[in-house]
C-alpha cells in the first residue's frame, strides 16, 4: 500500500523543506468495545469536538509499463460534507538508519493535495487503476499540542463491488484502527515526533501506539481503563 | 468569478509572430485609454509518460498538461483535452507529480506581459516564451470582464468589446490577428458560473490551435 523507497538521506530532506512534506505517525488497535472510552478520553485530552470521519480511500496503482518503477496514489474522498470533496495523497518512504530507530514514530515522506471531484478520471486516463478501496468510519480529533496533531478512530471496511459504499463491511469486525498523524518537515519532524509521542502516552492504558506495520495487539488491561473512564465519564485520571 | 476569454494571435499566411507584435497590441491597449497596473504570468507544462516500454505509447495521453494562473497562486491546473478532463488542485499536486515518477514535465512556457484595467475590463496581453528562451512562440490576450460571471450574460459585451478591440488594431496593419475559440465547456464538466477551470481549459486550447498553426505553417 505504501511505496516503500530508499530515504535516509537526511541531506535529501531539506530540500522539501519548503514543501512541509513529511509526517510523523503511529497507528494501533483497539477493540470496538473500549472505542467509546476511548473518544471520553480523547474529548477529555484534546479540548476540541470531535468531528465524524466518513472517508472513501482508494488506493490507485500505475500500469505495468508507466514509469522506471511502480507507483502509489491515494485518493481520499470525504463523505462527510455536503458536497464530497477530494484530497489525493502521496506517502513516501519512511525515515530509516540508527537516527530513525531512535525514534518511537514513524516518519515518512507524504504530500497531498486538495483536488476537485475529477481526480480519479484523471489518473485513470493518466494509466493508474485501481488497486483496491477502503471505507474508514469513525471520528477524529484535531487539535494542536506543540504540533497539529490528529487522532482518528475508525472501522475500515471494504467493499464487495467496486465503490459499493452501502454495502461495505468491516475487514476486522470487533476491531478498529487508531491513527495519530502530525505534518513535519526537515527542520522540526524531531520536535514533532517527540509531540506525538508523548500525546501517545496518555493513551496507553487503552491503546497501545507504534510505527506501522509493527502491530503490537491490544491493551489487556484496556476493559479495565475503559471501565473506569465509563464508570465516572473520564474524571477519574488513568 | 469574472469572465475570462483567452485570444491568441493568429499570423497570416506567411507571416511569423515577433515581439513587435505584442508590442503594437500593448501601445494599441494604451491608446484606448487602458491604465497599465503591472505584470502577470503563468506558466504551462507538457506531460510526457515515462515508459519501460516505448510501444505502449498510445495507451497514455499525449496532450495531458498542467497550467498555473496568475490569479490562482495557491493552484494548480491538470487539463487532458482529448479526453475533456479539468482537474483543479493545489500547487503541492506539483510535487506529488514529481515523486510518482511516472510523468515528466518535457516543455515548459511562460505566458507573461503586462495587465491594463480599462473600465469594467481587465486585459493582460502578453507573448509565449519558452522558459529557457526569449523566442516568442505566441502572443496571447485575456480579456475579463469584472461585472459578470455568467458566460451567457456576458455574451454579447464581450463581443461587442472584441469589435472595437478589432478595429482599434486594424490602424496599425498588422499581419494577422487575435482570435477567440467558443467551446463547449459542458463537456468538461463546467457550466455558465465561471471558473478558473474555464481558463485553464481555454488555454489548453489556444496551445492546440498555436501549435497546430505552427505545424501548418511548417508543412
């Protein structure tokens, strides 16, 4: 899903400087049961409402013959508003080497942009098809704490037929992801990822929060935390 | 948003565009009382696929190009004309075209000259240069008009503008002259509000019909 290039050039990275085209992020799971502890926690954290999430993601992949190596496209379409509005997406390698390792985030290239509904005619008619689509319902916080961070709770489901929206069902019933997500660029993604990682903490008994692609399963001791945050509505601190 | 038309300049048989040219047009912009407000630019790009296998070449567009307008300076202009595709992004879009790798940017021109208010009009007219080159391959003039932004209702002020354009230029003889196209914007998608998706696709168009002159002019 992810291109996977070379990229611990640290060199390399100031010369996206001016572009802000990198992002800091962790992903974990959590069992559907502990999601509304979860949110209580969240609102309790953030101090700012929570917004819905209704994103139909579609992954686009060039052609056999397009370009000296294959590439990845996303194209996010946001159900939520009155209109749908379109975001395309680039993620790029992730940060590696001993100065990566060090850090408990994943820090990777990726660039999006705004677009107008015609996107995905476009990188049809371009040579990219459709390598496979995702719809991710839940909520998700955005909030600033030193970075603009934002953590998303969602159920990610897929689709019998192609773009069948109504008939999407969960690809882990039972389960769902949690992202935390800020921007970076060369110059601050320590500070940055520091941010994030510390937010992370807070999250612990519930969720637990790693680089992706390095699952680290479920709190066992999460039904307990979210039994007290239900119990007296998140007053009671963890 | 107001409406926009996009003239290009259109030689006669056997003549060439030049400099001089548009500088004729911008004193004769003048000499209708148009006040001079300062520069403008925009900048298109030529698409071409990069491929493991050359033979394969039909399959992609060979007319997909990216336009950025000086009145858009966060944005940014896919336009794929065969097809009738309009894609309006952000400039970041630039980036991510870069690392996918799979399309290079092979010619790139400038459009650039000067902007004159002139009553409820606003005309910027300016040559078309390649970006490492002061040849001027064209010469291009928007013509706006700052009340409307209904195509339709704009219409008939618009033409009525271009006649007394015209014929303030005829005094000064030129080999040639400027030229508007009427399309089908609803084919793309567009409608009567204008947009600068409608500028973007117009340009797309005065690119075709000057290289198409060009290649006239060479067969």
């Amino acid at each position: 899903m992810y291109s996977r290039g070379r990229w611990c050039d640290f060199t390399k990275y100031f010369e996206l400087k001016k572009n802000n085209s990198m992002e800091c992020v962790v992903q974990g799971i959590i069992e559907t049961q502990h999601v509304e502890a979860l949110e209580i926690l969240l609102q309790g954290l953030c101090g700012v409402q929570r917004e819905r999430l209704r994103v139909h993601e579609l992954c686009l992949k060039s052609g056999p013959s397009l370009g000296n190596v294959s590439s990845e496209v996303r194209l996010l379409c946001d159900l939520d508003q009155p209109e749908p509005t379109w975001t395309v997406k680039h993620v790029g390698g992730a940060m590696r080497g001993p100065g990566a390792d060090q850090i408990s985030v994943m820090v990777r290239a990726m660039v999006e942009s705004k677009v107008s509904k015609n996107a995905l005619r476009m990188f049809n008619a371009l040579g990219y098809k459709l390598d496979h689509e995702l719809l991710k319902v839940g909520f998700a916080f955005h909030f600033q704490r030193t970075a603009n961070i934002s953590v998303s709770v969602s159920s990610v489901n897929k689709m019998p037929k192609v773009h069948a929206i109504d008939e999407a069902v969960p690809v882990t019933p039972g389960m769902q992801i949690v992202d935390v997500t800020a921007p970076a660029t060369p110059v601050n993604y320590s500070e940055v990822a520091a941010a994030v990682s510390s937010f992370c903490e807070f999250l612990a008994p519930l969720v637990h929060l790693s680089k992706p692609f390095i699952s680290t399963g479920v709190v066992p001791t999460a039904a307990a935390a979210a039994a007290s945050l239900m119990s007296d509505g998140g007053g009671t601190a963890l | 948003m107001p409406v926009k038309w996009v003239l290009h300049w259109q030689p006669n048989q056997g003549s060439t565009v030049s400099s001089q040219i548009l500088n004729e047009a911008t004193q004769c912009v003048e000499s209708i009382n148009g006040v001079k407000e300062g520069r403008w630019k925009a900048t298109l790009n030529y698409y071409k696929p990069l491929l493991r296998d050359q033979t394969n070449q039909a399959e992609f567009p060979r007319d997909f190009l990216g336009i950025s307008l000086a009145d858009q300076p966060n944005k940014y202009y896919f336009i794929i004309r065969s097809q009738r595709i309009v894609l309006e992004a952000d400039s970041s879009i630039q980036l991510i075209m870069e690392r996918l790798q799979s399309y290079k940017s092979k010619v790139a021109l400038y459009f650039e000259g000067f902007q004159y208010q002139l009553g409820d009009f606003r005309l910027r007219v300016g040559k078309v240069v390649p970006t490492h080159s002061e040849n001027v391959r064209g010469i291009v003039m928007e013509v706006e008009y700052l009340p409307i932004s209904s195509m339709e209702k704009s219409r008939k002020v618009m033409e009525e503008f271009l006649e007394i354009w015209h014929e303030a230029l005829s005094k000064r003889s030129l080999p040639g002259k400027f030229v508007n196209i009427d399309l089908n914007f609803g084919e793309f998608g567009l409608g009567d509000n204008y947009t600068p998706q409608h500028t973007a696709v117009r340009y797309a168009l005065v690119m075709a019909h000057m290289i198409a002159t060009v290649q006239a002019v060479r067969g």
